[in-house]
C-alpha cells in the first residue's frame, strides 16, 4: 500500500530485493515509475539449505547466507546510483544492512530490535513453567545473543529511521540512545476499503472479545485471559475468541487449556487473510495487551472497522486511538476485567466514532505524504553534510 500510494504521488521507486523473497511486482509491477531489480545470492542460498539441520554448520552457512545476500544489495544499489542517481536509499521493515556512499539512508523498521528477546528476560519464569527449563534458557540465550552488538543492526547506517510509534522513538533513544532528531513515528497505511464497518452493525447479547495474532511471551497471552477470566467472574456476560498459532515459545497452549470458563473461550489457530475483516465485524472489542508493540496492524484493522480496542500500557497504538478505545494503565488482570466489565454494560458503541479514526491516521496517501517528508529532509541532510 504505501509504494501504491509513493507511486501515486510522483515518486520513482526501484525495488531491490530477492525475488522469492519480496516481489511486490504483482502488486505495483504496472504502475509508472516501478522498477524491480532481482538479488539472487543463489549459492549461499543453496548451502544454507542443504545445511540447515545440522548443528552450528547450519548457524554458520545462515549467517554466511545472511551477510552475502546484504553485500549483494547494496552492491547492486552501489552499481545502478552511479548509472542514475538516486534521492534516497529506503530498507523497508528493516533496519539499513549497508550503505551506498553520498546516499541517504532511511529505515521504515518494525520497531525497536530485540522486543522478543527482552520479553523472555522479564517472562522468564513463565516461559520456564510452560516450555520447560531446558527450552527457557535456550532462548535466555539466543536473547543474550540478540542483544549483544552481534545481534543488534549498525544505527550509523541510517540517516533517518521510521517507527510506528511514538512508544517505539522513546524504546530507541532510551535503551539504544539514537537522538530523537534521527527518529520519527508514522502509523502503517491501512487498507481501508477491505475494513471497513459491516452494515447495519448488530450490538446486543453476550459481548465478544477477540485476541487476533501471535501467541509469543511478548503479547501477554496471561494477561488477555486472566483478564477474561476476572471480568466473567465479576459478573460480565462475555466470550472470548483467540485467533492465533503459538510462536518460537512452545507450550502457551497450556494457558488456554486451563482457562476456567472453556464454554466461554474458542481458539483458532489461523483463518486465511481475507477472512479477518469478517472475523473483527463479529466481535465487540479487540484486545492486544502487547508490551513494546511498535503498531498493531490488527488493532488498526479493528478501529477500521469501527471495533473498540483495548491496549496494552506500552503499546504503541496508544497514539492513535478514538474515545470509544482503552490504553491499559497497568499489566493487572483486575483492571483489564475492569475496563471489560464497564464496556459489557455501556451504551451501544457507535462505530462511526472509531472509523472516523482510522481514516484520519491510517489513510495511505496521508501516510506516504508525511514519509516523503522524512525522505526529502534525509537526503536534504545528507547533501548538506557532503558539501
């Protein structure tokens, strides 16, 4: 959506990735102004197939894989911005792997690195309790590693960098100290035709909340259905639904097995993209008590189509919700049963009211408006420093 929406504001874009990779050619391949260049490090690719099973030969050959197909990249970026300049180098959902001199670098990253792997040292000990210790300190491990400057990107490769929220700038300047002047927060585009308010909306009955993505330590899976739990047993007629496959952390599953109302909870573990919208319009408020969430895409999604939303206190959606929607202040299950308890028995909700929201923050000429700003005032710095 935001290169549509580039492409239809003037701008030129050539795509460098692996094809199998990214190939958004299906999507854009006809608009003016589109190009898309093919990196296949085919090789290294290979290699790391063949040995991905075997232990640290496999660690090896992926790391291997990793760096060559970066170093293609930005070789292959080097090679065509000598041909014909480009304005600015953009590593979309990705932090810079490389720079091309007298370029300016922009990255419209997924949030700060390493949330998962901060979320096990503070989940530690559930992790421990639902995947055992052996498996807990595999990943305290991998964490470390994540953490460590081999496992962190190289910030100096960008000029600018892109967050989805303001939660997100903060976690950046605080824990990685990027100067707030390199940062800025810009919502992802949202596709606001696909969700959009069902109509007539029906409201009544039993209330029905819906958890919808990954079930990682990270997304407070504990919290949504303590949470559930309390309200229900607080008097709240509810029903939970949770659509989502358990992540890298195997045995969250056990949560869900012992919640105490099962006649009140459905899991699914996956629905087909073009079945979400739907999925939201059934439900009455969505809930992702995330903690470092850069930009629920979901939450967003909800807010679309006219859902009130219920988010976690360090969630970054917090900078773009409507009045009809919650921003939890604590990790408490008793006040997430609270806010539950006191939407079970409001008025009916207006859906106009969280719509209206969404289109204000999630447009996507809007959106890629404000990005061609960052990308003008980057390269504008970078050709300042180089004369």
């Amino acid at each position: 959506m935001l290169l549509r929406a580039l492409l239809d504001l003037g701008c030129e874009v050539r795509f460098f990735s692996k094809a199998s990779f990214v190939d958004p050619r299906g999507a854009v391949g006809d608009r003016a102004g589109f190009r898309f260049t093919d990196v296949d490090n085919r090789i290294s690719d290979r290699l790391r197939a063949r040995t991905a099973r075997i232990p640290l030969v496999g660690l090896a050959t992926t790391r291997l894989d990793v760096a060559r197909y970066n170093q293609m990249l930005v070789a292959a970026i080097d090679r065509a911005h000598l041909q014909s300049p480009f304005d600015v180098c953009v590593w979309l959902g990705d932090y810079a792997r490389g720079r091309v001199p007298g370029l300016a670098s922009v990255s419209f990253a997924q949030g700060p690195p390493g949330t998962d792997a901060r979320s096990i040292f503070r989940r530690f000990s559930e992790v421990s309790r639902l995947s055992g210790s052996a498996a807990a300190w595999k990943w305290r491990i991998l964490a470390m590693v994540r953490l460590s400057r081999w496992g962190l990107p190289r910030f100096s490769l960008c000029d600018a960098i892109v967050v989805g929220s303001s939660q997100s700038r903060r976690t950046l300047h605080n824990v990685f100290g990027i100067a707030e002047s390199r940062t800025t927060s810009l919502p992802y585009p949202i596709d606001l035709e696909t969700f959009r308010p069902s109509a007539p909306r029906i409201v009544g009955g039993r209330m029905k909340c819906l958890w919808l993505g990954r079930i990682v330590p990270r997304k407070r899976l504990d919290l949504f259905l303590d949470g559930i739990a309390a309200a229900i047993r607080g008097g709240a007629d509810l029903e939970a639904t949770i659509v989502g496959s358990v992540g890298f952390v195997q045995g969250y599953e056990k949560l869900i097995a012992a919640f105490p109302f099962q006649d009140r909870l459905k899991w699914i573990p996956s629905i087909p993209r073009g079945e979400v919208p739907d999925m939201l319009r059934e439900h009455d408020v969505l809930i992702q008590p995330s903690e470092e969430e850069d930009f629920g895409s979901s939450v967003a999604e909800a807010q679309a189509c006219g859902i009130p939303v219920i988010v976690g206190q360090t969630n970054g959606n917090a900078d773009y919700l409507s009045p009809m929607d919650v921003c939890l202040k604590s990790d408490s299950p008793a006040e997430l049963a609270e806010v539950l308890c006191a939407m079970a028995v409001r008025e009916k909700h207006s859906p106009e009211t969280s719509r209206a929201f969404a289109e204000k923050f999630y447009e996507k000429n809007a959106v890629a408006t404000k990005f061609v700003e960052v990308l003008a005032g980057a390269a504008r710095n970078r050709n300042a420093a180089a004369t």
